[in-house]
C-alpha cells in the first residue's frame, strides 16, 4: 500500500504502542467511528441547547466531550499533542 496511505496509521500504532496490521486497523477505525458519532451528537445538541438551554441543562455535554477525549487519550497515550490539551490555560484559548 502507498506509503500516504498509511502513515497516519502507523503513526497512530506507534503512539499507541502497538502493532501496525489489520487487527490495529480495525480498533482504529471502531474508535475513530464510536467517537466521530459521538462528537456529531455533541455538536448537534449544543446548537439545541444555545437555542433551548433547558436542552441538556447541567454540563452532560461537556462531560462526553471529557470522557470522548479520554477515551482517545487512553488509546494513543504517546501522542505529543497531549501536551497541548494539557496547556489549556495558555492565554491563546481565551475567547
């Protein structure tokens, strides 16, 4: 297979420690799936709830943008761009 369609597959394996072949292809994909869904449902609700703030009125949105976010962290835990979520209070996130 062309290298260009593999890289990032074999960047993701050695991130997350393990082997590149068709079984780390297949858990790739059920993550990048599971979580994609779940980040449409995210993104979807919160234009609900800026319109109809009693839509998912305490922080459950917020806490599945957490819990997504630590599911992909537990996957790939060599990744370097965890050093910059963890730089979160960096005065360039301010809104």
């Amino acid at each position: 297979m062309a290298t260009f369609l593999t890289e990032h597959l074999e960047n993701a394996a050695k991130a997350a420690g393990r082997p590149c072949n068709l079984s780390y292809y297949f858990y790739h994909a059920w993550i990048a799936l599971k979580c994609g869904s779940i980040y449409y449902y995210i993104a979807f609700f919160s234009h609900v709830h800026a319109i109809f703030p009693f839509v998912h009125a305490g922080f459950g949105l917020a806490e599945m943008i957490v819990e997504r976010t630590n599911v992909i962290r537990k996957s790939i835990p060599d990744w370097e761009g965890w050093d910059e979520l963890d730089n979160w209070n960096d005065e360039k996130y301010g809104s």
